[in-house]
C-alpha cells in the first residue's frame, strides 16, 4: 500500500455525491436545493459521521479514514461493489469480505430495492442481525444505529445481553422474540456450517445468558421470515406492524420492511411517524 490518495478520494467522493437524488435516499429536495445530489451534511448524517469530518475528506484533508467509515460511506453513496473497492483502495484501506459484518457491502439488489421504499420503513441486515443501511423511515421507528463494532452490533447479542434492548418491545412480548431470535440464529448456525463468528457468538450468549442457553438446547429451528411486531415508540406508543423479510439469494443479507393494513391505528402511526421524523429519538437500532 502506498498511502492515501486524498485528492482522488475528494474528487470521487463528490463524484458519487452528486450522482444521487435526495429521493433516491429518501430525502425531500425542496424548493431551495441548489445541488444537483445530496449535500455534504446529507451524506454525513446517512453514513453516521459529522458534517465537519466528512467536508474534511471532500477537501482532501484529514486523517486516513477507517474500515468502518469507508464502509458507511459506501452504503450512504450506495456504491456498487467495484465503486466501493475503489473507496477502499483510494483511502489505502484493505477491501473487507462483502458477506457478513457491520462493515459488508449492502448486496444490489436489496439496495436497489431499499431506494424504492421510501414511503414505510425498511432496512437491510445481516443474517446475524447486524444493520447495514436503514431508510429515514427505519430511524425514525426503531432509532438511530448503536455505537458498538463486534458482536455488540447484533441485535440478536444485544437482546440477550443488554436489558436496555428489549425496550423496543412490550415485556409481555419478550419471550415470543427471544424464542424467534433462537431458532434463526439456530438455522443460521446450520447454513453456515462452523463459521467461527457464530460459534463465538453462541459460546458467549450460552455462558452469558441462562435464558438463551435454555432456547439453544431446544434445537428449534426457524429462520424469521415474516412477524406480527408490536413496536414501543417513544412519541408514539405502541405501533402494531407486520414485518416481511426478503432474502438475499446466498442468504447472508435481509431486507426487512414494515406495514401496517390500510384504515389501522398502525397506518395512522406510520403516517405521523414521516412527520415526526427521527428529531430526538435516541434510542438504539433494532429490528
């Protein structure tokens, strides 16, 4: 590696940035947008960096950005996956496997789809339950996403080990999703056939967590294909959805999406939820 190129990264980032329409990404334009893409505030809060950072990178200053970065700006530019290699060779970063972690490049034709739904919230996680890219929708129902790389991105390590997490949920609906988080997690375990991420995450959730240990022991198997979600919102109370789930063809990637029946209180909910937005909803990421 030879060091970053930080006016090739400059320039390409701005290149990819103009490229994308605010409804692409499930912004408004407005009347007063005087750029033919996003501005640089837009993609900053879509990778989860600040606006001052990412106004460094497109000035070709500042430190060599990391993995994680790199890999948040791709999702926000909604690069496909020789455009995101390219990011990473720019910022002289090694390109990380595509299929799993909190770094893996969003699959295209989930992405693709996630770009057309822009009017109920949708999201693409990993079979593990890891968030990769959430539309405006998604953040503003389940919260922006955790501060934690590793296992702690899971949300499915989360649930067993952070009382904090399952305040997404009503209590009375605590055991239904843990029993439902076991089972996929058991057919995920199967799929991948011995892949040591998911050995160490069910070592760990197994000493850590009796309740956890107990489903395991079951051996259900179950991959979560779609649910009936009663979601506690903070301004909103509780919103009762149906959450559907589309596979990736490898299996590695989901996309999740929630709606409610026409003429509900869910409906409503989800209605004002556009106009609320996510303006003080700090909460962590879930699904």
């Amino acid at each position: 590696m030879s060091g970053v190129n930080h006016a090739q990264l400059a320039a390409f980032l701005k290149s990819r940035r103009d490229r994308i329409r605010p409804a692409d990404v499930g912004l408004t334009a407005g009347p007063r947008r005087r750029v033919p893409g996003l501005r640089r505030e837009e993609v900053a809060q879509l990778a989860g960096l600040s606006a001052d950072y990412y106004t460094e990178l497109e000035r070709g200053r500042g430190a060599q950005p990391s993995t994680q970065v790199l890999a948040a700006l791709a999702r926000a530019l909604r690069l496909n996956g020789d455009a995101r290699d390219h990011l990473f060779h720019l910022a002289d970063r090694r390109v990380p496997p595509a299929a799993h972690g909190p770094a893996a490049h969003v699959q295209p034709a989930l992405l693709g789809l996630l770009d057309r739904l822009t009017t109920t919230p949708a999201q693409v996680i990993t079979d593990l339950h890891e968030t990769l890219v959430q539309n405006p929708l998604a953040a503003a129902l389940l919260g922006p996403p955790p501060a934690v790389r590793g296992p702690e991105a899971s949300f499915v390590h989360r649930w067993f080990t952070d009382p904090g997490a399952r305040a997404l949920y009503p209590a009375e609906d605590h055991p239904h999703h843990s029993r439902a988080f076991v089972a996929d997690l058991q057919a995920v375990a199967a799929r991948r056939g011995g892949d040591t991420t998911v050995e160490r995450m069910v070592a760990e959730l197994r000493h850590r967590s009796e309740e956890f240990a107990a489903l395991w022991a079951t051996h259900d198997v179950a991959l979560r294909r779609t649910d009936h979600k009663r979601i506690v919102h903070p301004a909103l109370g509780i919103i009762e959805l149906d959450c559907h789930t589309l596979f990736s063809e490898d299996g590695c990637q989901r996309l999740l999406w929630f709606t409610a029946p026409p003429g509900t209180e869910g409906a409503s909910q989800l209605e004002l939820l556009s106009v609320i937005g996510t303006q003080d909803m700090k909460r962590e990421r879930a699904h």
